[in-house]
C-alpha cells in the first residue's frame, strides 16, 4: 500500500478567486499548495481589457499572503466588444493567457457574455493565430433546453460549429460534467478539457436527496451517476486531454442558504486530498500527477513546475468546515467521506 506520494506541484487550470475581503480570505486557500492558477474574469464588472487584467493580477498579488509563491495567469471576459488589438497586445506581453467565453447568462455574473458569435469572429481568429486558448463554459441557456441537457445541446449546436468556423483555435471546454462531454474532448485536437474536484464526487443525488443540499448546487449541475463515473474515468486515464480545473466558486453561507442560492462549490482547501483519495480508490495514483501538474502546462505550452508536493496518507484529517472572510462564513465543500491524505 503506498502511504507516502511525491508529485510535481499541481497547477489550477480554472479557480474564481473573486476581489476584496472574499480574495483576502480564499487565496491562501488555494497558494498553499498550488503553484498558478487560471483566474476566472467573473467579477463585477468583469475583467474584459488587459489594463483590467493587469489591475486585478496587481490586487491578488498584494492578497498574497507573506512569503507565498504564486502566480496568477489572468484572463480576458470575452464580450461582443472585445478589442482584437487589446488581446493581442496582452497576450504578446505575457500579461494574459487564456480568453472565458461565457455564454451570456450560462452562471454566475455572464449576463455580459457572447449572444451573437458573428461578432467575435475578429478575437477568435487572433486567438487562433496566437494559440491562447478559448476556455468555454458549455451550457446553452435558451430556457427550452432542460438544465441536465444543457451541455450536451451546447456540443451539439454551438461547440462543434464554432470550432469548425474556426480552423486552429485552441479550446479548453471547461468543467464537463457529462459523458458527452468526455467523448467529445477525447475525439478533439487542439482541445482539452478541465475537470472539478466536486464532479468527481457528486451526482445529482446528492444535492436532491433527503432535502436539498445547496453547498452542492453547482452550474453545471452534477448529473446522473453515469456521467460521474464517466468523469472519473476520463480523469484517472492520464490522458492529456484531461486536467484540473477545480472551479472553487466561495460564495458566503448567507447567499448559498437562500430562497434563490449561488451556485458554486469551494473545494480550494481540500481538493488535493479528496484528488488523491478519488485516484487511489480508482488505482491511479500514479496517475494524479498528469491530471494535476502535467497535462494543464502541456496543453497551455507553459514549463511545468520543478518543485514537489508530498502526500501522506495516515489517519483521518480534518479541515475546517468553514472559513472566515471579512464578508460572512464560505463553507468548505464536504465530499462525504473521510480523508486520509494530507499534504505534508
Ligand atoms: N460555476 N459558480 C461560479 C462559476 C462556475 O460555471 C462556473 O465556472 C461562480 O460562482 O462564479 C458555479 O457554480
Ligand atoms: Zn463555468
Ligand atoms: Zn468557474
């Protein structure tokens, strides 16, 4: 049995660090064991030029706790208005490393996102050319469409399409919650796709079953049980294709525990010990160092880090269940089961 695992420092390739109080709160959270992150642009008002990406790499560093070592890699909110110039620029300066494309209304803070794709023809073609990768989130949000269908209709009717428009664009389908989504990842190329801690544990079961469970409520949704193993399976293969994209989205009890909740799960505290119990009960450890430290910088043609973690695994740890920020309590997500290992 192994008790003791050494891999690469694992990387973030999608995590909302939020602004203020909550950015204070929750970015050690994440620095404590992850060397970069890709920092979602959601904030209000979104983060949609360079010097509003280079204002907001500025305020997380100054949230950096002493002595941490972290790198951000920013982010553009891409929206009908987006300056091919701009993101150029940004990019060629090293300041920025992937576009969020959002379909407008898809989750939280998107009524700013893309309605017309006609209009962003400029900015993807320059992405294209530069090789940033386009990172979706792939929900359709015509109210037709029921919400546990949302991402296949999104592959089917807007993904493929666009990427056939656009020959050479790089594209990181976000967060995939389906089987749907796997295939369609695996088949690709110049594709990848995240995937959460969250996803990996829950179905939809456990957010509806035996009174409703909003910490678990997420966009997109979990859904059935098949598609969960489906995700673990796609995540335990060690496939390039597939990366770490924890989706950590703190919002405050008060706003969670509503008539109308956020959707969002924080998983930042503890992803690495629910990742590496998720890996061993599939018999892939040794598989956890390509999903959380080698494929993201692969696919971003980024260096990969040089220093190790170490995981132990010993008696049941506990974490807090919930953490202070100046704005109220955020409640770390609960996988169900306990942990036995810990970053050492
Ligand atoms: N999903 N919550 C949030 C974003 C994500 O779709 C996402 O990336 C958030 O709160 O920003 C969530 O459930
Ligand atoms: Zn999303
Ligand atoms: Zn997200």
């Amino acid at each position: 049995m192994t008790h003791s695992l050494a891999i690469l420092r694992p990387d973030d390739w999608h995590l909302h660090l939020r602004d203020g109080a909550m950015l204070n709160a929750v970015l050690p959270e994440t620095a404590r064991h992850f060397a970069r992150a890709i920092i979602m642009p959601n904030l209000i008002p979104p983060v949609v030029t360079a010097a509003d990406a280079a204002a907001y790499r500025d305020r997380i560093m100054a949230a950096l706790p002493e002595g941490a070592a972290f790198e951000p890699l920013m982010t553009l909110y891409l929206t009908e208005q987006t300056d091919p110039a701009d993101l150029r620029a940004a990019v060629e300066s090293g300041l920025v490393k992937a576009v969020k494309l959002y379909p407008a209304g898809a989750t939280t803070n998107s009524h700013g996102g893309v309605r017309d794709f006609d209009r962003v023809r400029g900015v993807l073609e320059t992405m294209a050319d530069l090789g940033t990768p386009l990172c979706i989130h792939g929900e359709v949000t015509t109210p037709e469409v029921d919400i546990f269908d949302r991402e296949a209709v999104f592959i089917d009717t807007v993904l493929d399409p666009l990427r056939r428009a656009t020959p050479g664009l790089r594209v990181v389908m976000e967060h995939i919650t389906t089987a749907q989504g796997v295939a369609y990842a695996r088949a690709g190329t110049d594709l990848a796709a995240t995937i959460t801690t969250h996803h990996l544990v829950i179905n939809r079961n456990h957010i509806l079953v035996g009174g409703i469970k909003p910490h678990y409520y997420c966009l997109p949704v979990a859904k059935r049980e098949e598609h969960r193993l489906a995700l673990r399976e796609a995540a335990t293969s060690g496939e390039a294709t597939f990366f770490l994209g924890t989706d950590s989205a703190p919002h405050t009890d008060a706003l969670k525990e509503h008539a109308c909740g956020c959707a969002g799960c924080f998983t930042a505290t503890n992803t690495m010990s629910i990742l590496a119990h998720v890996f061993e009960e599939d018999g892939a450890l040794d598989r956890l160092e390509a999903f959380t430290s080698l494929n993201g910088p692969a696919f971003y043609r980024l260096p990969t880090n040089t220093d190790r973690i170490t995981l132990v695994k010993g008696d049941a740890v506990t974490y807090p269940s919930k953490i202070d920020t100046g704005d109220g309590t955020v409640t770390v997500f609960d996988p169900g089961f306990p942990l036995h290992w810990t970053v050492k």
